[in-house]
C-alpha cells in the first residue's frame, strides 16, 4: 500500500515538473538569444552606450528647465 501510495506522488511530481518545462519551452524565445557567448559582451556594451546617452539627455534637458523656471 505505502508504495502504490509513494508512486503515485512521484508519478504527480514528474507530471507536474513536466507541464512546468512544457510551459517555459513554450513561452521562451526562439533563437540564439543570450544563452551564446558570442555577442552577449557587445550587447552589453551597447546598451550601456544607451542608457548614458539618455541619462546624458535626461541631464542636459534638466539643466535647461530649471534654467527657464528662473
């Protein structure tokens, strides 16, 4: 009885881990994406290139409204 009982819990524990996986291939993206290690530095890099020049644009348009306030 006790292990009719502990293979059935396995068997719902493998089910569940199964449509937990199904659902995550399902939703993640296609493709190479950053799991290669080819282009993942450059990203990087680019996107801190960007986010400065929006900081640097941020900066700049505030120095410019608070000089018209006055």
């Amino acid at each position: 009885m006790l292990v009719l009982v502990l293979g059935a819990a396995v068997l719902l524990l493998i089910a569940i881990a199964f449509l937990i996986v199904r659902d995550a291939r399902s939703v993640a993206p296609a493709g190479d994406g950053s799991l290669g290690a080819g282009g993942s530095k450059r990203d990087t890099a680019a996107m801190m290139r960007k986010r400065r020049a929006k900081a640097k644009a941020a900066r700049r348009q505030r120095k410019q409204n608070s000089k018209r306030r006055r």
